[in-house]
C-alpha cells in the first residue's frame, strides 16, 4: 500500500522559481518542521526547500490500516515531490535530497528505485540497514499498548548528544512534544518498514554522489553505519559530526546546512586548465591528493577528529590547499615537497614539519635530497631551525627504517 505523505514548505513566500528544489526527509518520531526548520534558515536563500512528514507525524495525520514497505514509502514521497515539481514547471525533473534516519533510508531506497530523480542526496544518522526486526517489533509491541508517550523518555536519551538539551531547551521540548503527539498507528507502520529494511546487498548499485553524515554520539544509526553507506557506494564519502547524535540537522543545524550546500550545490570555481569544477569536484580531487601524499591512516584522524568548530578549515584546506593547489600542473610533487618543508623549517612548525617529511618520502626524495635542503635551510632561515629540523628528520627517518 502507498501510504499518504504531506509535504511542508520551509523556503517561505520568496520567489522560488530559479532555486533548485531540495527535499528534506524526517525521523522516526518527529516532524519536518521540528527536525528541519533551524537548519532550513541556512538553505532557503539558494533551495526551494520542501520537507515531507511521515503518516501520522506533524501535519500529515491521514494513517491507513494496511502497513507498508520502504519502497512503498518511498514511493508516496516520490509523488507529493512530484506534485511540487508540476507546480514549479518542471515536471519528471530532478530534484536533491537530505534525509535523517528513516528519512535517509527512504533516500537510499530512492536512489536505488529512481537514480535518474536524484541529482546528489546527503543521508544522516541512518543506514542501510537500521536495528533488527526484534527491536523493531519490541518497539511496536510498546507503542501499541502505551502510545507514543512512552518512547519519550528513551528517545531523549538517543536522539540528543550531550548537553544538547541545556545548551537548546526550546529545540529539544519541540521535538520531544512531535514523537508525544505522533499517531500511535502510524508510528507502528513505520517501525514496521524500517524491520523489513535491509538494502546493504544494493549500495554498489547507487551510482549519484552520497554525502553520508555520522553523529559521533549516535546508538542509533553510529558511525559505522554511515561508513558502509560511504564505502558500498559508487561515489560516496563520510563526514563525522561530534559530540553529535541521531538528530544532526536539529543538533548541529549550522553545520550540516553547510555540508548540504557544499555537497548539493555544485558552486563553479576555475580550474588550472580554463575547465569549470564545482567546489565537491575541486574537493574529491584534493582529498585524493591529501590521501596520497599524507596517507589514509593521517586524513582519516583528522575526519574522526572532525568537530563542528574545525569542519569547515577541514574543507577549507582540503579543498583549497590539496584541491587547488597541490593538483596544479606546474610543479611535481617533490617539487612542492621541497617548498613545504623549507616554509616549515623557516615558520618553526615542527609537527608539520614532521608530518611532511613523511609526506616528501612518499613523493620520491632520498634521505639525501633531505639533508641538502636541510643544509641550504641553516643558511637562510638560521642554524637553530635547521639543527631543529635535523633532529625531526632523524627520528622522522629512523622510524621509517624500522617500519621497513
């Protein structure tokens, strides 16, 4: 059965008519308004944003007897975007996607079933597959004895990482109130979507680009989730938010409309050759970079490490100084290695001095192209910067001959 879903418009009375339509998917629990509506503020001068709300949740209160399948689900928000399409001329047309939760799996489901409508979709604090249909059906069982008011006490536990609920009491009450007043039916038939749910044989299949978004603190849907979506995707990658949980977008709204904007948007900047890139292309390109010349095990820390106030400086360097400039054809890469380590000598950056001594082995110079440079650096920037570096590249080097 398709079961009926209502959309709500969070761009306002503005003209929509040039921005392209971006809609936004719900959790278990909540309503498009209380989930979406603060990270709505940072999308609604460059989207016309639609968010969907779940049979029984927020404004769509029509529950109908028969449960329903993800595909099914997928299939009514396919529908009701295809109704706002029409209305904006552009019937059958893509549109991007971002989804919490149940919302981020009725993504996947729909890029398995229609990739041609998806232009790039981020999914969040969700996964291919979400719990286990014992849970599931434990949950029903409670829901349908006791109502929805007796997921509140749980759910306030899950959905919010910590000192979420001090530092935001307006946002957390909102939201907390929307799983209270869900329809107790309708929250079943959900919860008995998600047990049939399992699409991680499919993920290699999702040829659109996937931004999968982890909250560091989520039991719900953790990290590792999000990385199999990542890693089982053709054109996938992962950010981790923390300190964050299973709401992102009401926890960390600044944040992830940033991330939405950059994965979705496609913003233009020039390349080297005259050829236009948008921004994730520019970004793709240096991570690839960064990862060759630093090494997996270094970006994947700094991506663990990631929190909300160094996400973006981790794209800014990534996109920036890997994308833009060390992708540049003038110079090669031992080339380049040479300029970083004398500016590293000469600024006294000894951990990254350190870090790109590893980074110059790896771009192909011998331990005696080092010590020249090194030599040359006592001359220009002062022998105790160089007797510095000398006993960085020492020990850097040693650990190299040992891991051999």
């Amino acid at each position: 059965m398709i079961p009926a879903v209502t959309t709500v418009r969070l761009t306002g009375a503005r003209d929509r008519s040039e921005m392209p339509l971006l809609v936004l998917g719900p959790s278990l629990g909540t309503s498009a308004t209380t989930l979406w509506s603060a990270c709505a503020a940072g999308l609604t001068d460059v989207f016309d944003v639609v968010a969907w709300d779940l049979p029984g949740h927020g404004h769509n209160r029509a529950v109908h007897d028969e449960p329903f399948t993800m595909g099914e689900l997928a299939t009514g928000v396919l529908r009701v975007v295809d109704a706002v399409l029409e209305e904006r001329g552009e019937a059958g047309g893509s549109f991007g996607y971002a989804g919490d939760s149940v919302g981020g799996a009725v993504g996947l489901q729909l890029l398995l079933d229609t990739p041609d409508r998806v232009s790039a979709a981020v999914l969040l604090c969700t996964g291919a597959q979400i719990g286990d249909v014992a849970m599931w059906s434990g949950r029903m069982g409670q829901v349908s004895v006791s109502g929805t008011p007796v997921m509140v006490s749980g759910s306030a536990e899950r959905w919010f990482g910590p000192g979420f609920v001090e530092r935001e009491p307006d946002r957390a009450s909102a939201l907390l109130h929307a799983l209270q007043d869900a329809d107790d039916e309708g929250y079943v038939q959900v919860c008995g979507a998600l047990a049939e749910f399992d699409v991680r044989d499919r993920l290699h299949e999702i040829t659109t680009p996937v931004l999968a978004v982890a909250g560091s603190r989520d039991v719900a849907a953790p990290p590792a989730k999000l990385r199999e979506i990542a890693d089982g995707v053709k054109d996938g990658r992962l950010v981790e938010l923390d300190g964050v949980a299973h709401l992102a977008p009401a926890e960390a709204p600044n944040l992830v409309a940033r991330l939405i904007r950059h994965h979705l948007l496609g913003e233009l900047l020039e390349s080297t050759d005259g050829q236009d890139r948008t921004l994730r292309e520019v970004y793709d390109a240096g991570l690839a970079v960064r990862r060759e010349v630093l090494g997996d095990a270094h970006v994947d820390r700094a991506t663990a490490a990631t929190t909300d106030l160094t996400a973006e400086f981790q794209q800014l360097i990534t996109t920036y100084a890997w994308g833009t400039i060390w992708t540049r054809p003038g110079l090669d890469r031992r080339s380049r290695s040479l300029i970083t380590l004398t500016a590293l000598v000469a600024r006294g950056h000894h951990e990254e001095l350190a870090l790109h001594l590893r980074a110059a082995r790896t771009n192909g110079l011998t331990v005696d192209e080092i010590k020249e440079l090194l030599l040359q650096t006592a001359i220009y920037c002062g022998v105790p910067d160089a007797n510095t570096a000398f006993r960085i590249a020492q020990q850097v080097l040693a650990e190299e001959e040992d891991d051999r």
